[in-house]
C-alpha cells in the first residue's frame, strides 16, 4: 500500500503536494508495521491442574442374581443380617481384594500359594499286582497362580474374567503342569475351563490337593437363585478338555457333551448338594452314562471351638469320572479304558476341629469301589480305601505349616490288564510341608 501512494505522490508531483503525501501515508505505515509486528500467534488457554491419578483398593465379586422367587420380607431379613455379621464373616472367609489401576475401571487380581514339603512313602504289594517300589524319599514343590478380573457395567451387569494354573516338581523326570481354571463370567453365566458342578468335596484342607492337578473339564454353567437358600445350576460339561492325569479316560467320537443338573442349600451352619450327570458313551450302539452325588457339610461351634464335618456319596453307571476323589480318579485313569464299561459307588466322611486360633487338625475316611466286566473274566474290580488326617499350624494369615499321613490299600482285579507299578496294594506317605499364599 505504502508504494502504491508514492507511485501516486509522484504522479501527481510538486513539493507540496509530496509533503502532503507523506504526512498522510506516514501514520497508516506506522498502523501497518505495529499491526504486523504484534501479530503473533494466540496463546492456547492453560490447562486446568489435573489431580494425580493412584492405583484404587477394590475386591473381586461374585456376580449378585436376585432370587426368582424371592420375597420382600425374606429378603430385607437377610440384609439385616448380612449387616450385623459382615465383621465376622470378613474375619472366616475374606474377600479377594485387588487394585482398580489408573485410567481403567476393572478390578484386577492377582492371588498364588507356593508349597514345599518332604514326603516318604513305603509300599506293601497285593497279590494280584507286581512286586513295589522301593520306599523313597521325595521333596515336592509346587506354585499355584490365578489372575481375576472384575467389572460393573452402568446397567448393573457384572463381566468377570479367571485364569489359574499350576507348576509341579518334575516326577521321574516330567513335570504335570496344569491349567486349572480359564473362564469368562457374564452375570449368571460361566464360560471356559472350570471344576464341574457334579463336584462337592475337593479336599482343599489337605496337601495331596495341592500335590494333584484339579479335576477341571470344559464347561458352560448358567446359577439361578431360586430363593435366599436354594440355588440351581445347569451346565454342559465336556470332561475331555480337563486335566487327563486326574479324570478317567473319554472316548473318542462322542457328539453331545455331558449334561449336569444341581441343586444347592445354604443356610446358617449347613451346605447341602445334590447334583445329577449324563452322559453319552460312543459306540456301536451308543449308550448314556449316569451318576449322583448327594454330599452335605455342617460347621458349628462347640465349647468355642470351630468344627465341621462333612459327608457324601456318589454313585454311577458307565461315569466313572463322577465318583472319587482326585487321587482315586487319578489311579482309575491308568488301569481304565474309554471303552470299559462300568458301575461303582463312593463314600466320604471328612471333620475339621479347631483346637486354637493357630492349630488345626482334620481327617477323612474314603471308599471307592468300580465293578469293571471285561470278556473272559466273571468280574472285574477297583477298590481304593483311603485314610488320611493331618495337623496344621497357621500363625499368621497366608501362612501354613504342618504335618500329613495317609495310608490307602488299593485291589486292582483286572485279568489281562497291565497294572502299574505301585497302584495295587498298600501305600502309606507322610507329609511334612509349608505353605504361603498371597
């Protein structure tokens, strides 16, 4: 502009008329140049201070149904007294606690027990089986992991996710490493890799459950609360996709997985269990397997002192992996197989005392029997009696130490079939161990 109006003084020409010019051109060039030298960029607003973000304490939830039929009475009495012993039950059974991490809004988790004990067993071979081992010594070590999540969506709806796993101390040479649990949780229904719902009693207060892998199958499970004590559950089970060193063998071409119903009871001291099984077994022609299993646990107090006691049985035909405990379905699984046709029973009585606050002992009394009818034989016969008890000494939470014996006779009576070494017989074993979760 500044050149435009001196190509215009200069048209016009004169000295005045060029004085003239420039006292009306200076001010508007003057104008220009600060207007060009203070435009500079506009500063952004400055940010409001943020808060520092921390890790938040939460605890990991079970998904909460309300009852189908529930009513309102029934249920504000259970509230109230959920409140008054909310401090007692914290104290008995804890909640998992995990941390909420910054920028999300899912609790997560994570929980393990490292356990090492020293272990002797001494064999005492049946009549029917080969000659024993010879007494051994062993040291056992074994670390149990599990992550869980949690998280509330705005509608209320719970979404949950576990996985757990196991590492053993190599035996002869090969480790059993395990997954124990691997499941999606959306409101009332679990996906993934479980324990079955048939199951009741799982020895958790005694170490060999810490030396076996779990009895876990492939399941799909939707629980319904019918009322503030009675709880239902349906599922499909697929018992091929468990652990195969704790469960008898599956046969092969099978095209509908395991159906299993259950029903629970719990109120006050008192559990009760009741669950039914089927399940197809391939062949030509197919046939369905069943099993049952009722099983009950009642805790108490006597003279101040915590007890429990608990007892069941199970039976079935052509289900073997229904009945027993871990240890007897992990000897069932190396004689048995998928094709073996069979029918058998089992019977538990477990008790707990608490003698202190520090110092508790408990005991168990088992039989396991399968008739097996083979070709070429009247009859075929497993049977596994089994006693154990232990002492256990807690002095701290997440801390355990004690002692544990055991003696099972097994009678393995299957002509023409190989028995392992050390399967048919008596076998005694003594624990000493420690155990630390966190």
């Amino acid at each position: 502009m500044i050149i435009a109006l001196m190509a215009c003084g200069s048209e016009l020409g004169g000295e005045r008329t060029r004085a003239a010019f420039w006292r009306a051109a200076l001010p508007v060039g003057l104008v220009l140049l600060s207007q060009t030298a203070l435009a500079t960029p506009a500063r952004l607003p400055p940010r409001p201070a943020q808060a520092p973000s921390f890790a938040r304490a939460c605890t990991i939830e079970l998904p909460e149904t309300p009852p189908i039929f529930a009513s309102k009475g029934a249920t504000a009495a259970a509230k109230d007294d959920a409140d008054d012993d909310s401090d007692e039950e914290e104290d008995d059974d804890p909640p998992q606690r995990g941390l909420i991490l910054p920028g999300s809004a899912t609790c997560l988790s994570i929980t393990g027990t490292v356990s090492a004990g020293m272990q002797r067993d001494s064999y005492r071979a049946s009549r029917l089986g080969p000659p024993p081992p010879s007494d051994a010594t062993s040291f056992s070590v074994s670390a149990a992991f599990r992550i869980a999540t949690s998280h509330e969506l705005s509608s209320g709806l719970r979404i949950g996710t576990a996985f757990g796993f196991t590492l053993y101390s190599p035996v002869d040479g090969v480790s059993e490493n395990s997954i124990d649990e691997a499941t999606i949780l959306i409101g009332p229904w679990t996906f993934g890799l479980d324990a079955s719902r048939f199951s009741f009693w799982t020895g958790d207060e005694f170490i060999f459950s810490t030396r076996v892998p779990s009895r876990t199958v492939g399941v799909i499970a939707l629980e319904l609360p019918l009322t503030e004590s009675w709880t239902a559950t349906l599922a499909l089970e697929d018992p091929a996709l468990g652990n195969s060193s704790s469960t008898a063998p599956v046969g092969t071409g099978r095209r509908i997985p395991d159906a299993i119903g259950r029903l629970v009871y719990a109120q006050g001291g008192w559990t009760v269990h009741g669950a039914m099984a089927l399940r197809e077994i391939p062949g030509t022609p197919s046939r369905f397997g069943r099993a049952g299993i009722i099983g009950a646990t009642y805790e108490g107090e006597v003279f101040g002192h915590g007890w429990n006691l608990t007892a069941q049985l199970a039976g079935a035909i052509d289900g073997a992996p229904y009945i027993g405990s871990q240890l007897d379905a992990r000897t069932v699984s190396r004689v048995l197989l998928a094709s073996d046709a069979t029918r058998g029973f089992s019977a538990l009585v477990s008790g707990r005392y608490e003698w202190t606050e520090q110092i508790a002992s408990n005991a168990y009394l088992s039989r396991y029997w399968l008739e097996v009818p083979l070709p070429g034989q009247i009859r075929g016969e497993v049977r596994i009696d089994r006693l154990a008890a232990n002492l256990v000494w807690t002095p701290v939470e997440g801390f355990k130490a004690g002692i544990e014996s055991s003696i099972a006779w097994a009678k393995i009576a299957l002509t023409g079939r190989e028995i392992p070494i050390g399967l048919a017989g008596r076998q005694i074993s003594t624990q000493v161990f420690i155990e630390r979760s966190f």
